[in-house]
C-alpha cells in the first residue's frame, strides 16, 4: 500500500492560480492533534485534579491553555515555513539530533498506544458490556481500516472531526446535567484558592508532550500546506486544536466539580468513569464508554500516524509504504496488549523520557527560526521567541525533576 495522495487539488485552486488552504484539511489538523492528547489519561488526569483542587482547577486550565498555545503556534509555524518535519529541522539544527528525536517519539508512541488501545477495549467494554480485549481488537481493526482506504488522510481528518464533536457534545451534557457552581469556576479562574504547579505540567504534558507536539504540524505538511503565505491558516488551525481540547478539558472539569460540590463520593479505581455514573446513572455510564472509547481509539490513530511520520524520511522504503508502516504499528501495539497487558515498568520509563520531548522538540524548533538555511527569510515573531522559550525553561527543569523522581521507582 502506498501512500495516498495527499496534494491540494483543483479544487482547492482559486482563480489567481495560487493555492487556497482546504478547511477540512485544516479542521482535520486542529483535531488530529486535540483528540491525539484527549486520551484516557487526560480523563482520568481532570478528574483526579479537580477533586483534589476543586474550583481552583479552572485557573490550571487557563494556564495550561496558554503554554499549550505558545508551544503549538511556535511549532506548527516553524514547520510550515520551513517545509520539513519535526526530525528534519532537529537534523539541520545539529546532525542526528532528529534521528534521536524521532527514537524517543516512536518509543514514547509505541508504549503509550498500548495503553492507548487497552482504553478503547474498556471504552467498549463499558458501551456495550464487551471483553476488554475483544474491544481493544475490534478497535484497532478501525484504526488499521482508516489507514486502508485509499484516501487514508481525508479519512483520518472526517474520522477524528467526528469523534471529537460526539466526544464534545457528550460532555457537555454530563457537564449540564451535574449543575456545578460555575460562578465559583469564573472566580478562581484569575484568583484561585490554591495553586498545583504539578498540575499545570501534568497537563502541559498530556496535551502537547510527546508525539502531540507534532501531530497536527505534520498532518499539514502532508496536506502541501506550507510556506510563509500559509501562516495565517497554520496559526488559527494550531490554536484550534487548542481550543478544542480546552473545551473538552472545561466540560469535564465542570462536570466533576458538580459531582465533588454535592459531596457525592467518586470512585478511585475508576474516577472519570465514576462521574459519569453519579451524574446520569446507568445512561452516565455507557456515555462514558462512548466518551472513553472515542479519546482511545483516536489516540492510537493519532500516535501511529505522527510516530510514523518521524521515520518516514529515514528509508524510501517508509516513505513508499507508510501506511503499511502504522498498520504495523497498530497491530505490535495491540498484540502487545492482548498477550502482556499494560507493560508498567516500560510505561514509567517512557513517561519519564516523554517529558524532554516538548522542551527538545520546541527548543530545537525555535533555534532553527533564526537559521536562513532552514526557514530562508522568514521572521520569527519575538514574542513568539519569548513564550516559546519559557515554556522551554519551564518544562526542561520540570523534565528533568520528572526523571530523578521517576527512575528510582522504575528501578526498585
């Protein structure tokens, strides 16, 4: 299987003969990259804070939505204007620096799509009262089938569209249902009551760490869309990602915060599962399996589709046949889940490695801004420079707490 035609076609050419960017290509980007990071752990992530802060989350949310943004405008931009991915730029920027980049991101993908794969078998298992490990099969059967067809990124874009607006409008029924104190939320948005700063990285972290960071940026180059004239267009479809996970991330906190303000006890074996039942009963429930089933599978989508496409550029042969490549992908990550379950020990050394992707990833990015061979003229805005640099700093001295934390504990 070769890989599908992804160019601007006639269609998308306006009169003058220059090129007009597609708005399902653009739409399919925002929401490849939200529904990559709205995953099982983002789940149960929101839920887990909001019981241990309460209203003081909304002010996590809104911090953690702006890094989120700095990270991604800066990212998005970069590749667009310079034409290449992620591993290219980090190649040019300083030689096998994109071979390491692209080995962290396939392992970091890799391992999480186990989990990722074994969230939509419970997704299923909690819809339609399924086997977990039938779900996770028949799910990854849909995951390969997206990648089979001959339009394989049309399908992808329409696929996570879809899966994001059911996932969207779900929660906000759930949200509306548990009536929580969104006054109260307004307020500790800008004046929080306390402040988790491990919070506020756990969150940066799921939502654009690892192999998000690149998702979307790399689906638009895949697309042909690309160049300085393309910027507006990367820029709005980047902070549309964003926006859609916040939405999700919003209504799910409100939703808890109703839950928690009745005093209603949530389970901790299964939190995001638990709000769900106390909020709308049995119904709850099996939203929340079409809600948790939705955030998995378009993960194991996501993670194989961006994993690949930092190899792709390293043999022919890949670039040739990459879809065969993320049906590979898929299959080792569902066999693996099927024969071993959710290898913890691997888990908790690529989380901790998943963690110095973003600031490697964006620090390389934002050191290849100010290089004529890698993006000629183009002038990266400084406050761009400046956002993205922090969140660098920020999230590299966080990086690196996370790992002398986290090795001890693998090694025990």
């Amino acid at each position: 299987m070769e890989n599908p035609k992804l160019e601007v076609t006639q269609k998308d050419v306006n009169v003058s003969g220059k090129k007009k960017v597609s708005r399902s290509v653009l739409l399919g980007a925002a929401f490849l990259m939200a529904t990559s990071s709205i995953g099982p752990g983002f789940l149960t992530q929101t839920t887990v804070f909001t019981q241990q802060l309460a209203a003081s989350f909304a002010f996590v949310i809104l911090i953690s939505l702006l890094l989120d943004i700095f990270s991604q405008m800066n990212i998005w931009r970069i590749i667009a204007v310079s034409g290449l991915r992620g591993q290219e730029i980090a190649n040019k920027v300083f030689p096998g620096l994109g071979v390491v980049l692209a080995i962290l991101i396939v392992i970091g993908g890799l391992a999480f799509n186990i989990g990722n794969v074994g969230g939509a078998g419970l997704g299923l298992n909690a819809m339609l009262g399924w086997d977990p490990v039938t779900g996770a099969v028949i799910s990854a059967l849909l995951a390969i089938f997206i990648f089979v067809v001959k339009e394989a990124g049309k399908a992808m874009d329409k696929f996570a569209q879809a899966a994001g607006l059911v996932m969207i409008l779900l929660m906000l029924y759930v949200a509306f249902t548990t009536a929580p104190p969104v006054g109260e939320a307004i307020v500790n948005t800008v004046m929080p009551e306390k402040i988790s700063m491990f919070a506020i990285v756990t969150l940066v972290g799921g939502t654009v760490g690892g192999y998000i960071t690149f998702a979307g940026g790399h689906r638009l180059l895949d697309a042909g869309i690309k160049g300085v004239e393309a910027l507006p267009a990367v820029t709005k479809s980047s902070v549309t990602g964003i926006l859609v996970t916040g939405i999700m991330r919003v209504a799910l906190f409100l939703a808890v915060l109703g839950v928690v303000t009745k005093g209603l006890a949530i389970d901790p074996a299964n939190p995001p599962a638990s709000v769900f039942q106390l909020a709308a009963g049995n119904v709850g429930y099996r939203m929340f399996g079409v809600i948790m089933w939705a955030a998995a599978v378009t993960s194991v989508v996501g993670a194989a589709y961006t994993s690949v496409s930092f190899i792709r550029t390293f043999h022919p042969a890949i670039e040739k046949y990459q879809n065969w490549v993320i049906i590979a992908f898929i299959v080792i990550s569902t066999a693996t889940f099927a024969v071993v379950g959710k290898p913890v020990t691997i888990l908790l050394i690529v989380g901790a490695l998943n963690a110095l992707i973003l600031p490697i990833g964006l620090g390389t990015l934002l050191v290849a801004a100010y290089k004529k061979s890698i993006v000629g003229e183009y002038k990266h805005p400084l406050w761009l420079t400046i956002t993205g640099g922090f969140v660098v700093v920020v999230m590299g001295y966080l990086s690196v707490v996370t790992l002398i934390e986290q090795l001890p504990l693998v090694f025990k």
